[in-house]
C-alpha cells in the first residue's frame, strides 16, 4: 500500500511540475511589447512615451528629431515595456551632432583607404553619386607583412 501511494504522489507531483511548466509557458507566450520610450542624455523627464500594438517583437523605424540637440556628442536612451507592465534594460547610444552645413545636395561620390600609416598610397575609388553606400568588396591585403 506504501509503494502504491509513493506512485501515487510521485505522478501527482509529475502532474502539477508539468502543468507549472505548461502554464508559465502559456504566460510568457501572452507577454508583449506594447510601448516604447526614448529619452536624450539625462532628460529622462522629458522622455517620448509611443503606444504600440501588442507584439511578440517589434522593430523601431523611425526618424527622430535631434534638432533641439546641442551641436556634439549626444546620447538616446531607449527601453520597451511589456504587457505586465514591465521595463526591458535601458539601451543608449552616443552620437554625434553636427551643425548643418546647409547643402541639401550632399552625395557620396567617392571612398578611399589604405593600410597603416600609408596615405601616400592610399586607394581611391570614385562611385555614382549616392545619398548611402554599403561598401562590400574584395580589398587585396596580400602586400601586408603578417601581424
């Protein structure tokens, strides 16, 4: 009778470990993302609070403003709540500002580089006019010495 009872609380504790892990995972399927909040530098009182629609994983595609920035180096601070109201870690990124230069027709027309301390014979390549470029090529180190 021992054993069969032992059999019984060991399969009811089987029972209830697996629903425990059956029900977190039904409430961690149920947490979202439903708002975003960015703040620059240390004015986190003046932060811009933005409602979302609840989603699994969201992706921020925005343009910011940084216009009331003062020219240098800045810093956006950026965190997400989820739908038990909590916060996820704060993400911050520094920045640089610059003053416009007020040349609304600025375009990428070249890039250039070398190795080392050899601006002599640094390569330069010249390319359509673009507003952004992703440089992948094939740049030969063969001429390097190892290290």
């Amino acid at each position: 009778m021992n054993s069969l009872l032992y059999l019984c609380k060991r399969r009811f504790r089987a029972l209830l470990i697996f629903l425990f892990l059956v029900m977190s995972q039904i409430l961690v399927a149920q947490n979202t993302v439903v708002e975003y909040e960015y703040w620059f530098n240390d004015d986190f009182n003046n932060r811009i609070i933005t409602n979302i629609t609840p989603v699994d994983e969201y992706h921020l595609n925005a343009n910011i403003s940084v216009s009331n920035l003062t020219n240098g180096i800045n810093v956006i601070n950026f965190r997400a709540k989820d739908s038990q109201g909590k916060y996820s870690v704060i993400a911050s990124k520094y920045f640089y500002k610059i003053e416009p230069t007020g040349i609304t027709n600025n375009h990428i027309v070249s890039y250039e580089y070398w190795f080392n301390d050899d601006f002599n014979n640094r390569i330069i390549t010249n390319i359509t006019p673009v507003d952004e470029y992703h440089l992948n090529a094939n740049i030969s180190v063969s001429n390097l010495t190892n290290g």
